[in-house]
C-alpha cells in the first residue's frame, strides 16, 4: 500500500527497476501513460507535453506560459493516478510533482557513467565520445528544467528517501531494497494521507483548469477549502474570482474557494 | 519672457521627484513632504528659516486646533445622538434618510476634517441600514461624498482651503473669510446630494440582493451575517481516543469553523480560547460558523451538534460577548500588516472571523492576508475586550461598543467653545489660527478632553505633509518658477477668456488631486494660477480659489481617505467609484464654475 517514485537518468537501469518493483508488490507501473491521461483529459497533443516536460523552459515560454499549463495537466494526471494507490512512477519529476503527500516513496536510481556510457554506445552504435556528451548533456537539460520549473537539483539526495547507485548493488539488490522500504509503516496509506491525496488531486484539478487562462496562479488546498494565490489584484482579479466560484460548484469535493491576492505562497501550493 | 535660470530648473526638478515620489508611493506621502522640507534648504532654493516656515503656519495651527476640536467633539458623543432625531424626521424613505444623514455630516464636516466626520457617522450608517433594511452600499457612497463635499463650506472644512490664505499671502492678496467659501460649497454639497437622489439608480451599485442571484447560493446576501450565527456543540467522551489531538486552530482551518468558547470538563469556560489549544472529551464548544460548514464539522469529528445555545446562553449573548465589524482606519498603524502579526489574539483575546475588502469576503487563512484602508474584519469577543482593542483608535468599529470614555455630560462645554471660536472669527475678525486656538484650550480647560488626548488625537502625517509642501511652493514662487511656467503656457494657449482659464484650473486641479493628495496638488497649483491669472488679466485670487475648491474634487478613484474608508463596509469596488464619481466630478466643476461666476461675477 505505497506509492514509489522512481526518478532516473538514462541509462540509468531506472526503468527495468521500476518494472520489477511494479512486478513483485504487484502495483501498477506507469510512466507514459501519465501523459496520455493528460494528452486525452485536456485535448494536447502528446508530443508537445512530452516536449514539456523533456526541455527546459526557453525564454519564449517564460511569456506564453504554455510550459506551465502543461506541466499542470500532466501533474493532475499523476495525482488522478496516485489517488488510487498501489503505484510505482517512473517518469521525471514524480519525487516534485508529489510534493507533500506523506505516503510517497521516492527514490533515485543512479548508474555508473561509465557503465551508463557503454549501453547507450552498445545500443545507439556511436562512439564512446558521442555517447559521454549525449549522456552529460541530457542529464544537464534535465537539470536545469527541475530547476528553472521547481527550483530543485534532482541531484541533490536530500529530496530522496532511498538513493541507489547501480554498479556494485545490481538492479535485483535495488529491487529487494526498495520492496522492503515500502512495506515500512511510514509509507502505509491512512485515511490521513489519503485526505491530502485528495486535496493533492483538487488543487491540481483546479490548477490544470485555470492555468490556461490565468499566469501565476498557485493553489493550494486543505479539506476541501481551496485557496488560490495570485501575485497582485491587477484587472484579470475580478474575472479570476468568478472563474475560481464557478470551479468550486463544479468539482466535486470542493467545499469553500476563496482567491488570495498579493499573499507569500505556501510551499505546499502546487 | 524671462530667462529660465539654473534654480528653475533645480525646482521644477525637486517637483518632478515629488510628484514622481507622490505616484510611486516608496515612501509615504508625509514623508516626501519632509524630505522637500530638508533637500530644499540644503540646494539653497530657500533659507533654513523659510523651509520650517510651514510648522509655524495659520494653516498648520489651525489644522491642529480643527483635530483637536473635532476630538472634543467627539468625545461627547454628540454626533451619535444627533444622528436619531434626524432619523425620525426623514422617516422611512432612504432618498429622505441620504439626503437628511448627507447634510448633517457636510454640515459637520465643514469644521472637521473630513475623514473624522466620515469615521464618526459609519457606525450610525450602519445601524440605519440594518434597522430600515436599506443596502449599505446605497447609503455609505453618497453620504461619503458629502463629507468631502462639507470640507468646501467653511474656509477650515478642508486642508486645501485653511491652506489657501498662507498660499496667496505673498501675492499681497486679499485674505479669504471663514464664509467667503460657504455659497459655492453649499451648492456643491446639494448638487452633490441631488446627483444621488436623482440618478442613484444608474450611478450607485445595485444591492446585495441583485448580486447574490449570480452568485448562487452560496454567497447568500450578507455573508458577514451569515457568518456570524452562532452553534453549541459537544464532543463525545471518546472524543480523544485513537487518534490525533484536534487543536482549536485545525477546527479552523479545515471546516472555516471558529471556536469562540470553550468549558473544560467539569467546567471551567474560557471565552476566546487560544488557536493552540487542544479539545478533549465532553468538552462543550460554542464556535460561528456558516450551518454547512458546523453540520460537517459535527459529523466528520463525531461531535453532537445542539438544537439551541445551552451551557454558553451568558456567554455568547448579547449581553456580555458579541461578534463585531471593525474597519481599518486611514493611517491605521494596521494597514500593511498582517493578522499574524498583529495578533489579536494573544493581546487582546479576541476571534477575528472574516475579512471583508472590496465586495469579496474571506474566510480562510485570514491570517496571511495584509490588511489595508477601509478592510472590514469581523471579530468575536466579550465586550470588555473589544473595548480594550477599540481603545487602540486603530480599528472603527461599525457596531457601536457600550463606551465608557464618552463625557455626554460636557456637550455644552464643547458646544460653547465652538461657537466662542466661530464668533471671534465672524464678528471680532481675529486671525483664524489664534480663534480656533482658542476653542481647542478652551476644551482642554473645561475637560472635555484631557490636554494627552488632544495630543494623541492631532494627526502628524497631516501636520508634517502640509509643513512639509509649503516650502516647496515657497520656492516655486521666489525662484520665478511659477511665473515662468505660468507665462509659457499661457504662451503656449494664447489669450484665453477668463472663464475658460478657470475651467482648465478646475480641470488642472481635479487631475493633481487624484494623483498627488489634494494638500500636494493645492501647494504645487496655487503659485502656478495666480501668476497665470495676473498674466491673463483674470481675478487671480478666483484662480486660488478654484484651487483649494477643485482639490476636492477627488471622487472618480477611492484614493480620498473618505473613500478610502467607505469601500470596504460599503462593499464598493473601484469600479463604483468611477461610475458615480465621475458624474459627481462632472457636476461639481460645473456647479463650481457656475456659482463663481454667479457670485463673484467674472
């Protein structure tokens, strides 16, 4: 009863670990499909999503926004799939994308460069120097997009409960380890986590849906109250506040909504 | 056409930092005023003894005597009381009730500051409104507007016309009388009135009624009201078992649910428990709350909701313990902070329950919001409390608290004293400054108020930005820079007839009052028309004159205290403002145009 997140870089055996996780708890193993939850539910073609989520922002994105509303369709089809527990995640960011929900095991598998160098010369069939700079600069674009999106290094261990080098542990050992970690009580599901699993899948509901229209908007909800945070008043405040009521009517188990202008965002705020 | 010299320049600069500073607002408007105070001197565009010249002013005493009359005032409480008859012979209609409640408080206004008369009549609006069920939004703008409106009556009404005298002194112009104003500012004030009386359909914000229908349900027609009903519930005596404590604060934050009392089993009852504390089983809670919100709570947290109050009758009636609106006044030390920090709770042990600011209510994590001029914050406490807070003066509160600081008994002594201060002024013609003086002492002397009060009650952003600005004309006017600006545009225009010169003043002076403060607008324009009149062959002290009257004129965005003030309980949205403001605005520089040239027969 656990919901593991598997953070990789390529090359790294992350995949075929999540696979075997997914395939000895049983749990349902995803990546893409969070994509094409997304791609269906808001009428985006795939490809631009996955171009969402693979490339950092560029300076043009900065002003249309596009990035954002993207990045917020594909979270709310996460936390729709994370809601029903039981769910190893092996796509980029599942460790930011989940933020806050106590049940969630993150992981980071890691390889050798070296090793990593190699299965990607053997299937690509280019040189070890073409496949080093291909690695080190892909691992580098992912970088800087955790960062410029989240202001995150997915290199930095501390965001990780588990981090697992795969050089000497093979991806079996990796396996085993992290079975047993997710059976420890501290990533059992309750009534407690799962209510801010919830409240996780609202705000992102109500982010995904405003995020089109409206730049800026954080939302963060608590037991159903939502609350949205905007940067100042500005003209769009009035129109917001309507959109924010007629959303808080239609989406099911949302109690009280309430827009909070020119208010120091809480972390917890998606 | 004289030579523009290099401390021309330097002044004209120093006013473009002002108004730019006035716009941006980094700093607060009193103290732009004492940097100009400070920078002039320093640039030698005046002499250190012209630049503290403002503090000794007439116009600068007299504001302090205005304040300090105005809190004698109201110490008595004779503005409250004035407010019922006047009910009674308006009757029921509210055209009848805006009309009777606007002149009483033009009237008041006109030897008050605006803002005081403005802040001293809210709480009796209110209560009119709620006992006649007239919207609030239908009474507040239009008797807003004539407390503004009343500053233009008499001479001391308002900041730009006590400082009109000191402006046109160095011209060897001919001083203006307490009443020289009093014919153009009474038929402001009822064309003011007129415009709500007659279009207050088109032009005034439809009642919560109309509102509600879109919003649904769930905003009913008042929220504030609705928030405030009060429940009694009890938890269950296995309330604590298996599972996490409930604080007061988690009730709060995940059912929008206020806990106001509390007994502790066998019963020890706090009234404004802290957020922190824990509840325990067989406790009794008196909490407000919305019914949808309370039922939740009640079934999810297993507590048994009662049909009525029982064990807190006492506690949260009406005798000892209530829920109020309180309104963040102008220049309120609040206005910027947050409820966090200020923390009525743990000073002054009192619940705030809602805010209400710009016609959207909150409800959830109040504590983060900052707080701003005219936000309405609901607030339950006993009353011994609430009056505790009251007494900080930085919050009006709208429901009117049993007070005890009040002195009835010394109505007469002010009442004397005000009259003893405008006859000195009409009949013995004494300098405005040392007759106002006068009333002011002699209310200390009979008690009206202590001689502390008067101190607390007089208003330094006031006295330091008036202080502060006049230096600023002082130089426009000896460096030639008002001259010079005055003979450019006129070049620039042309000979133009000395009605429509005033006109372009009016227009000129409606605009620099909205931006930079009407005390700002009146120090910066008086030197600019005078010269421009002389230039024009027109009555330069007219010129004045429309000056101080036009820098009233401030309607069209809610950046007028008075305005400020009223738009959080009157539920307005800038919006508002513009639609009635800009009729009011158009009207009143017509009526303005139109009465001097009546009167004084340009």
């Amino acid at each position: 009863m656990a919901i593991i997140t598997i953070s990789r870089g390529s090359y790294s055996k992350g995949k075929e670990v999540a696979e075997k996780v997914a395939a000895r708890l049983g749990y349902e193993c995803i990546s893409r499909e969070v994509l094409l939850d997304a791609s269906d539910r808001f009428n985006i073609p795939e490809v631009r999503l996955i171009r969402a989520i693979h490339d950092a922002p560029s300076i043009l994105d900065r002003f249309s926004h596009g990035k954002q509303a993207f990045m917020a369709y594909i979270r709310y089809a996460l936390a729709c799939r994370a809601q029903k527990d039981n769910l190893v995640y092996h796509g980029l960011a599942g460790h930011v994308l989940l933020l806050g929900i106590p049940h969630v095991l993150k992981v980071r598998v890691i390889a050798n460069l070296e090793d990593r160098v190699k299965s990607e010369m053997s299937r690509e069939k280019i040189s070890e120097e073409e496949a080093r700079s291909l690695i080190l600069r892909d691992d580098q674009e992912r970088r800087k997009w955790t960062r410029s999106l989240y202001g995150l290094d997915p290199w930095d261990s501390a965001l990780y409960d588990l981090v697992l080098h795969i050089h000497k542990l093979t991806v079996d050992d990796a396996v085993a380890f992290i079975c047993e970690a997710a059976k420890l009580k501290q990533f059992e599901s309750t009534p407690e986590t799962r209510r801010k699993m919830d409240d996780l899948v609202t705000a992102c509901e109500v982010k995904a849906l405003l995020a089109d229209e409206y730049m800026d908007v954080r939302v963060a909800c608590e037991f159903g109250n939502v609350l949205i945070y905007t940067k100042s008043g500005g003209r769009l405040q009035h129109k917001l506040q309507e959109s924010a009521r007629k959303l808080g009517r239609e989406i099911k188990g949302i109690h009280h909504v309430e827009v909070h202008p020119g208010v120091p965002t809480p972390a917890q705020a998606v | 056409m004289e030579q523009l010299t290099p401390e021309m320049i330097l002044v004209m600069a120093m006013i473009g930092v002002a108004v730019f500073l006035f716009i941006v607002e980094w700093v607060r408007v009193d103290v732009v005023a004492i940097l100009m105070m400070v920078a002039l001197p320093l640039l030698h565009l005046v002499t250190p003894k012209e630049a503290f010249i403002g503090l000794s002013s007439n116009a600068v005493v007299s504001i302090i005597a205005v304040i300090i009359i105005g809190a004698g005032l109201d110490r008595t409480g004779i503005i409250n009381k004035m407010v019922k008859p006047i009910v009674r012979i308006a009757g029921n209609s509210p055209s009848r009730i805006v009309i009777a409640i606007s002149f009483t408080v033009a009237i008041i206004s006109s030897f008050m500051q605006n803002i005081g008369a403005a802040a001293l009549f809210l709480p009796a609006i209110q209560r009119v409104s709620k006992s006649l069920r007239i919207p609030i939004s239908r009474l507040l703008m239009p008797i807003g507007f004539s407390a503004i409106l009343g500053g233009t009556v008499t001479l001391v009404g308002s900041s730009p016309l006590i400082l009109l005298n000191d402006l046109i002194a160095p011209f060897n112009l001919k001083p203006f009388g307490l009443f020289d104003v009093t014919p153009i500012g009474l038929g402001l004030v009822i064309s003011g009135i007129a415009c709500f009386v007659l279009f207050g359909k088109f032009i005034l914000p439809k009642g919560p009624d109309a509102a509600s229908d879109q919003q649904g349900q769930e905003d009913g027609s008042s929220p504030l009201e609705e928030i405030g009903e009060a429940y009694e519930l009890k938890t269950p005596d296995d309330f604590t078992h298996y599972r996490d404590p409930v604080r007061i604060d988690d009730l709060r934050r995940r059912y929008l649910v206020n806990v106001v009392a509390i007994v502790e089993p066998p019963d020890f009852k706090i009234v404004n428990p802290p957020p922190d504390m824990e509840l325990r089983s067989g406790m009794d809670l008196a909490v407000y709350g919305v019914e949808r919100d309370v039922k939740r709570m009640a079934e999810q947290e297993g507590m048994f909701l009662k049909d009525s109050l029982q064990v807190f009758q006492n506690e949260v009636a009406e005798g000892t313990s209530g829920a109020v609106e309180a309104v963040v006044a102008p220049r309120s030390p609040l206005v910027g902070k947050t409820l966090r920090q200020i923390d009525l709770q743990d000073r002054f042990r009192v619940t705030p329950l809602a805010i209400y600011r710009h016609g959207e209510i909150y409800r959830a994590e109040i504590g983060d919001l900052a707080l701003g001029v005219g936000d309405a914050i609901l607030l339950h406490g006993t009353w011994k409390r609430l009056k505790a807070l009251q007494g900080e003066k930085s919050l009006l509160f709208t429901t009117p608290i049993d007070v005890d600081l009040m002195r009835p008994e010394k109505a007469v002594f002010a009442g004397f004293w005000l009259a003893t201060a405008l006859i000195m002024i009409m009949i013995f013609k004494i300098q405005l400054s040392v007759c106002l003086m006068t009333g002011a002492l002699g209310m200390v002397i009979t008690k009206v108020l202590t001689i502390d009060e008067a101190y607390q009650s007089v208003d330094w952003r006031t006295i330091f930005l008036l202080a502060g600005l006049i230096p600023l004309g002082i130089a426009t006017e000896k460096t030639g820079t008002a001259a010079w600006i005055a003979h450019a545009v006129l070049n620039t225009i042309g000979t133009v007839n000395p009605m429509v010169l005033l006109s372009i003043i009016g227009l000129l002076s409606t605009v620099f009052t909205l931006v930079v403060s009407n005390v700002g607008a009146t120090v910066l324009l008086v030197p600019l028309v005078v010269n421009m009149a002389i230039a024009a062959n027109a009555d330069p002290r007219m010129a004045a004159l429309v000056v101080g009257l036009a820098t009233n004129n401030s309607f069209i965005l809610p950046t007028h205290q008075v305005n400020a003030l009223y738009m959080g309980p009157g539920r307005y949205r800038s919006v508002d403002f513009m639609k009635a403001g800009a009729v009011v605005s158009v009207v009143f520089l017509a009526v303005l145009i139109g009465i001097i040239s009546l009167v004084y027969g340009i």
